[in-house]
C-alpha cells in the first residue's frame, strides 16, 4: 500500500477539549483498507493541540480545561506577547505542552485505541475556527 496524506480541516469549536474521533475517522475512509499500519496526525495550529484520552465522561474534558487554565492562566503579568488578545500566549502554552501531533496503530482497519481512549483537539483559543489537520497513513 503507498503513502497516503491528505489534509482536511476540522469543524470550529468553542474554546475547550473536545473529543474528535469519529469527525477524524470520516475524513479517512482510507483506513479501512489498511490491516496494519499507522495513522500520524499533525495540527496546523501553535494554539491548538491534539491529544489521546478518556473518551467516555465528558467532566475529563471540563477537568484537562480546568486545569490548564490554571496553568497558564490569561493575562499573566509576565507575557510579552499580548497583542492577539489575552487567550494567544496562553494558547501557545497549552499547544506546546500538549504537541501538534499523534501517532496510532491502525490494526484490521481501526485505530488501535485503548477502549477508553479518544482523539482530542485542544481548542485554547476563544475563537480559533476550523483547525487544519495533516493525516498520513502507511500500512500494509
């Protein structure tokens, strides 16, 4: 099977975890031919992140925003880049702790998840809109 790699953005969403599994998979009807492989994700975006998690009890999505926001909380008094709006620098924070891709087994035409496990998009802007995604697939 050749490499493939297609870049498809996802729906805006307000700002939060969100858990974007079955939107990702629509995308990629191709995967459904691979019986092994790997599927590697990679967000366009320094204020957005991607994540694997809990996929089951959406108070794990309010607790990751929580507690981010706590970590980097908006207008910090030692910021410098400011000039986007109090939810830039501590999106760009978020986005690096968390990291723009992931990478997934694909086995029998499925992502290789944990039973309790999801794809996230770390939405950390207010307003961020439609998030590119970069997916490539290799497999057999």
């Amino acid at each position: 099977m050749p490499w493939i790699q297609k870049e498809f953005a996802l729906v805006p969403k307000p700002r939060g975890f969100h858990l974007v599994t079955d939107e990702v998979l629509r995308h990629l009807p191709e995967l459904r031919a691979v019986e092994r492989g790997l599927l590697h994700l990679f967000i366009q975006h320094t204020s957005a992140s991607l994540a694997v998690n809990e996929n089951a009890d959406p108070s794990v999505r309010d607790d990751f925003e929580s507690h981010f926001n706590v970590l980097a909380p908006e207008n910090a008094r030692h910021y410098t880049h400011d000039a986007e709006g109090p939810d830039d620098m501590p999106a760009h924070l978020k986005a690096a702790v968390l990291g723009p891709s992931l990478t997934i087994p694909v086995t029998g035409g499925r992502l290789n998840l944990g039973t309790w496990q999801g794809i996230y998009l770390g939405e950390h802007r207010d307003r961020g809109g439609a998030r590119r995604v970069v997916a490539t697939i290799v497999g057999e």
